[in-house]
C-alpha cells in the first residue's frame, strides 16, 4: 500500500508563492511518472504540471512560466513551486504518482493525494 501525503496548501495573495510538496511511502519499487493535478468547483480535475523519472516536464498552458514541478527520487517526493500567483488558480490541488511495487512487475499503479485547498485572494 502507497500513501501520498500533500503540505504546502493555504490561503495566499494574488501575486503571491505557495509551494507545495508530496511525499510518497509505503511499498515502493520505483515511482514513474508524478504529477499535479488541481480541481476548482463546477470544473473538471485537470492536469497543472508532470515530471517523469528522469526529470522531464510538461506545463498546462495557463500555467507555464509561473509554475515549477520538481522531484527528488531519492526522497519519493515530488514538488510544485507557485508564483504569480491568480485567483484563476484557487483549486484543490492532488498530487499523482504511478509507482511500480514489484521489482518483478512493471505494473504501474495509480494513486493519488488526498488533496490540499490552495486560495488565491484578489
């Protein structure tokens, strides 16, 4: 069994930083991709920034230039670093990680965060 356990989440400022952070443990071989994803009501989830194992990256539009998503495998973490932040970007904010738990199996399970309230104030 894996637990995503997200911090960071609050109430902040437009203009302002929030930096999130995920910690993943439990029965862990490797994690393959991580990733953030964020819902605001009415609206469907939707994926903010991905990170492969190797470091590779990938930005919703709306976000690029404003936010960075990191890892340290070492750590089972992955990380998402705000700024300039919008009102646009209040949303509960879930973190993703497809982990292999078997040395044996590349079978890639899916879990997810439980969540964490970002609010962004004008």
């Amino acid at each position: 069994q894996v637990q995503l356990v997200e911090s960071g989440g609050g109430l902040v400022q437009a203009g302002g930083s929030l930096r999130l952070s995920c910690a993943a443990s439990g029965r862990i071989f490797s994690i393959n991709a991580m990733g953030w994803y964020r819902q605001a009501p009415g609206k469907q989830r939707e994926l903010v920034a991905g990170i492969t194992s190797g470091g590779s990256t990938n930005y919703a539009d709306s976000v690029k230039g404003r936010f960075t998503i990191s890892r340290d495998n070492a750590k089972n973490t992955v990380y998402l670093q705000m700024n300039s932040l919008k009102p646009e970007d209040t949303a509960v904010y879930y973190c993703n990680a497809e982990v292999i738990q078997h040395s044996w199996s590349a079978y890639r399970y899916d879990y997810w965060g439980q969540g964490t309230q970002v609010t962004v104030s004008s």
